[in-house]
C-alpha cells in the first residue's frame, strides 16, 4: 500500500546547518492498518509523513503508492488518494468560508472548478447527515462561518472533510495536540470510527504515548530517522509506556 524505499533527506544540503534526517530508511505500510506513530523532536515524525505526501522533496530513494512510482509526483495530485488532519485547526478547513462551502470543496477535492462553482443543495442533506455523526449539533450550524467555531470543532470537520471524497490513506500530524483533554478524547475516538467505518489506512503521529498505545493496530518508533521499535496485534497490546520512553531516555535527560 505504502512503501518508502531507501529514503535519503537531508535539510540545509550544503551549508553549517545540514542535517540528516533520514539515510537509506525504509518503510513499509500494509492495506488496511492503522500505524500510531511517535518520536522525539527531530526523529523524523512528520518528515515521514511528509514525503509520504510529497510535501517536502528528497535526496535519495523512491515512494510507492499502491505498487505506483509516486516520488517525482507533485504533492497535489498524491493528496487526490490521500486526506490528511493537520495539527493546527486552521490549516484543514479555509476560515473565511462556511461549514457548509468548506463541505463543498472538500467533496469536490480532486475534480475540475471553474468561475461558476457553486454548492450543491442536492448535497445538503447528505452533510447534514455526516455532521450529525459527529453529534455536536453542527448540522445546525451549517451556514456558519467556520472562524467562530471552536478548534474542537473546526477539528470534527476537517476530520469529516477528508473522507468527503473517496481517499485510500488518512493522515494524522498530532492532529489532538491543540486541544484541551476531553476534546482530544472525542477527537480520537471520531478519529478510530472514521478509519474504521471506511475501511482506510491511516498513519498517526502523537505524542500521547496512552493514544499509542489505545488506538491502531500497529505502533511504531522512530528515534534519530531510524524505527527503534515496530509492533503489531498482540505485540503492540503487550507494549507499555516505560518501554517507549527508554528509546527516548536520552533526548529526554
């Protein structure tokens, strides 16, 4: 499903500054599992994430999608089999536009606009329908500017968002981070159902070593670009949390 191959990235190729982030990596992603992923600062979480994406170029090696040679591929048109939760709230929906029009481009992610795009009544209800499941009451709030949500709920709709229109992998960059506890907790659950409901591949990066450990079938490591730990099914069930912050211990002292 996924597959890094002999990953080379390197940042500030060149200059005092230039830092390996991965040399020779490889990565491998079956259909169907959902991958809870963590590291310390600078292990190459999100980078991970990102060239799977192609929003960040690399150095070395090949990215394969579905068995596809994606690596020279531009980010926009991976993110057509692709839908992804940022951290920060603001970046999965666009601020000035209601939940109602976000909706509409969402659906419409991967197909031709033109100057007479406009939203879909016939779409309404099937909205509607989708934010009910979030059970926030949103789907009476459709017609509201998403700036004067809460970044709970601006949350709850980009998840919602990015399985509008049909994607394979789901992406989630510390996608809880910004939230207080009990909002987090909703998220994640939100999170699983999704997956779950639509059959997809997801990969997680957290820093919530309890949602590591509660969510996914398998959990991963990576410390300094390289996996310090890789466990599935009953392995990852075993696994507790003194265990992962050892990998750590050093960047933590």
């Amino acid at each position: 499903m996924i597959e890094l191959k002999n990953i080379t990235k390197i940042y500030n190729k060149g200059n005092s500054n230039e830092v390996t982030i991965f040399k020779d990596f490889n990565f491998c992603v079956e259909k169907g599992q959902f991958i809870s992923i963590v590291g310390s600062n600078g292990s190459g979480n999100t980078s991970l994430l990102n060239c799977i994406c192609g929003d960040i170029g690399i150095d070395g090696g090949s990215v394969l999608l579905n068995g596809r040679d994606v690596t020279k591929l531009d980010s926009y048109k991976r993110y057509k089999y692709i839908g992804r939760v940022y951290q920060n709230p603001e970046f999965g929906n666009c601020t000035n536009l209601t939940i109602l029009e976000n909706m509409a481009l969402a659906d419409n992610k991967g197909k031709k606009f033109d100057l007479s795009f406009c939203v879909d009544k016939k779409r309404m209800d099937f909205y509607r329908e989708r934010l009910s499941e979030l059970g926030l009451g949103l789907e009476d709030k459709i017609n509201t500017q998403i700036s004067n949500l809460s970044g709970g709920q601006r949350q709850a709709i980009s998840l919602i968002m990015s399985v509008l229109s049909h994607v394979d992998i789901l992406i989630f960059d510390e996608h809880t981070a910004a939230l207080d506890p009990k909002t987090s907790s909703l998220i994640m659950e939100m999170t699983a159902k999704i997956i779950k409901q639509n059959k997809l591949t997801a990969l997680m990066v957290t820093h919530n070593l309890n949602y590591a450990l509660n969510y996914g079938d398998r959990l991963v490591a990576l410390h300094d670009g390289e996996i310090a730990l890789d466990r599935k099914g009953k392995e990852k069930a075993k696994t507790a949390s003194d265990e992962i912050l050892q990998i750590f211990e050093g960047d933590l002292g």
